[in-house]
C-alpha cells in the first residue's frame, strides 16, 4: 500500500498540494498532550474524499470513454464533482434528499458543466443503489466512495503526506480517525504498517451509526436496520467489504462510538475558540479525545495524538441545531413537561423555585382546556451543569409534578 499511496500522492500534485499538519495549542494544554491535527477540512473541497475519487479516476479514464457516477451524502460529491471537471468527463451525482444545501450547492460549483445531480431516498444506502442501477443501465462507471481499492490508495495519501510531516525524531503515540465506510481508517492504517510505526490506533463512528464496531463484535459484517444521519459524512449502514476485511481483525473495544449531541459541542468549540469550520464527521476524531483522556481526564498526558479532521462543509443553517444539541450535552439545557395547575399565583410559585442563573427559554401550555391543571412544556436553560440538581431537588420539594424529556428524542422531536 505505502508505494501505490506514494504515487497516488505525486499524481495528486496536480491539484492541491499537501494539507497542513499543525499542533494544536489549545487541545495540547486541554489534555496535557501534544495533539495534532491532519487538517483535511482545507483541501479544495474541504475533504479528504478527492484524494480517493482522483485517483480512482486517473487510473480508469485511459480505458473508460463512458461517464462516471457516484453515490454520496455530500463529500464523496464535491471530490467526484472536482474531478470530473478536471478530466474533463461526464459525471452523475445520486445524494440523499437529506444532503445539507451547502454540499449540494458545492458540488454543482465543483462539477459545472461535466456533472448532473439527483436527490434520492434518506439515507447513503439508498441513494447508492439508485446509482448502481443508473451505472448498469446507462454503461457509466461507478466512483464509490470507499469500496474499492484505488479509493483506499487515495486515501492513503493522508498518511504518505503525514509521513513527512511529522517531526523528526519524534515518535506517533496515538492515531484517532473517524469511520464511515472505512476508505480512510484502511488506507492510512495499511500506510502506518507498511511503513513500520508502531502506534495506537483509534477508530470513531457516530453513536447512531455504529456499523463497524457492530460488525467487529459479531465477527461479521453486518448491516444496521436503521441509523441516525445527523453526521452525515460518517453515517452508513453497512461498513465497506473491502475495509471490514482489512480491520477485522481490529480490537471492537478501541472503536468509540461518539454521541451525536457530544459532537456539536464540539464543532461549537472549535468553531468559537479556534476558528476551524468542522462538519460533524469533521469533528469526531477530536471529540474522541474526551473518552481517550479517561475519567480523570489525564491518561493522554505526555503523548503525541494525530486526529484527523475529515471534513470542513458545515451548512451554516444548522447551526441553531448544533447550538441546541451541544447545550443538551453540556447539561446547559433540558426540558420538562409540568402538570400546571390553573389557578391564580401558579406560575409566581413556579418562578420563585429558579435559580439566579437558571433562564426559561421555552413555556408552551400543551393543553389549554383542562379544567384543574394544564401540562405544560418548559425549556430552562443554565449556565452549569450543577445547577439542576438543586433545581429539581426544589421541584420536588414544592410538590411539582414533571418529568424531564431532555433524553426522549421521541418526546422531544415532537414537542420541542
């Protein structure tokens, strides 16, 4: 893997050249580590997915003279889009109907004239099936995101780069990548071997689509019945043949599962403190330290960490989402539902009970006929975590009657 990944790298010299490694200050002092960051969220689509999609079309246009299609949520697009337009070929383009405006937008800027897009189905699964069916009846050659090998070579290309890089004399301890299919974690992975390094590796999925550490577990891949497409760079099904062979034999216990809502609190971080524009697959990697550091929050002191931060195309409309989740995850935010009774003086008695630092960002009747009491729905908001024991503790000493939704996502997805 480390030579053709060396001469994918050369042949992508063409387009952008190598993305910054940096150490990142503030997460080094957070974590008492040195933790650098692969900043792949600054290629020209703000991905690593053109590293795959160029090389696979490099190698197959001296002997395809027909279009290329693909199946992607947004990033896998961008770098197909980028590289049809660079070879000058026709290209089709099946996303999700779910898929971030921004993505969508990019990829027709990226791909111009040389590609056409069709919205179809949730999810990736879906999508990719309609675009297998478009490649068998239209003679188009599919370009698929990371099943395939030249794809992983061009993935590689992230770990060749970093290979000189890297300080020298100064050993990898730790690699922490996030996984979707599992193009990127198999490239770099054979890369590191290849080259000799002896390090520990990582891998991170979003918590709602766990698709290879559930696969590892059972000793075969498996295809999940349902996921959550909020990290929709990250969220498949089923992870890729080609990589699941590659990494079964890999330990399911150093594959985290990453919760969704944790993420956004850190693409807000991020964001806030140190101006990066990460998606939520972009962030997964450095969210994965949280877990990493252990419970005291010291078991990374004096290691060099890698993170990977995949991607940087955040659809800035979600961002009163991600605000929303990442409260949630903080414990800055819940919700309640109360049994209000109606009755003069009933919502005095209920603000007294708040604290100096406690805020309603939310007081919704959900039943306004009830003749004794009414439910109602209350957001509070806070400015730390601790602060809602106490509160509740008064709740129940006053006789209210409520129940905390914060964690019902059907609940809540319904109400709030």
């Amino acid at each position: 893997m480390l030579g053709a990944a060396r001469r994918a790298q050369k042949a992508l010299r063409e387009l952008f050249g190598p993305t910054p490694l940096q150490q990142n200050a503030y997460l080094s002092e957070r974590y008492g580590a040195e933790i650098w960051l692969k900043r792949e969220d600054l290629t020209p689509v703000r991905s690593y997915k053109l590293r795959g999609a160029f090389n696979f079309m490099r190698k197959s246009v001296m002997h395809h003279e027909g279009g290329f299609v693909c199946a992607s949520a947004g990033n896998h697009a961008q770098g197909f889009a980028f590289a049809c337009r660079h070879f000058g070929r026709k290209g089709t383009v099946f996303m999700p109907v779910t898929t971030p405006s921004q993505k969508i937008g990019k990829t027709r800027a990226f791909g111009g004239e040389f590609v056409d897009i069709e919205l179809i189905g949730d999810i990736f699964d879906q999508c990719n099936e309609a675009a297998k069916e478009y490649a068998s009846h239209n003679a188009a050659l599919m370009v698929p995101p990371f099943d395939h090998t030249d794809i992983i070579e061009g993935q590689g290309t992230v770990m060749t780069e970093v290979l000189e890089q890297w300080p020298d004399g100064q050993p990898l301890d730790h690699l922490v990548l996030p996984v979707g299919g599992g193009g990127l974690a198999t490239g770099m992975l054979a890369v590191a071997e290849d080259a000799g390094l002896s390090l520990q590796a990582t891998l991170c999925e979003p918590a709602g689509a766990p698709s290879l550490k559930r696969s590892l577990e059972a000793g075969e891949r498996l295809k999940l019945p349902r996921i959550d497409g909020f990290v929709d760079g990250a969220a498949v099904a089923q992870i890729g043949e080609l990589p699941f062979n590659a990494l079964r034999d890999f330990d399911p216990d150093a594959v985290l599962s990453i919760p969704e809502n944790r993420v956004c609190s850190t693409i807000v971080e991020m964001l806030n403190i140190e101006g990066i524009v990460l998606e939520p697959a972009g962030a997964l990697s450095i969210d994965a330290l949280k877990d990493l550091a252990g419970p005291d929050g010291r078991a990374l002191e004096g290691k060099r960490v890698l993170c990977v931060t995949s991607g940087g195309n955040f659809d800035f409309e979600r961002l009163p989402e991600v605000k929303e989740r990442a409260l949630r995850s903080e414990g800055l935010k819940k919700y309640f539902i109360f049994r209000f009774p109606q009755r003069p003086g009933a919502l005095r008695d209920f603000l007294s009970l708040l604290g100096p630092k406690d805020d309603i960002v939310r007081f919704e009747y959900l039943k306004k006929s009830a003749r004794n009491f009414g439910s109602v729905v209350i957001g509070i908001e806070t400015d730390h975590p601790s602060n809602f024991p106490a509160l509740i503790a008064r709740f129940d000493e006053a006789g209210w009657e409520w129940q905390d939704i914060t964690g019902n996502d059907l609940l809540a997805n319904l109400l709030i």
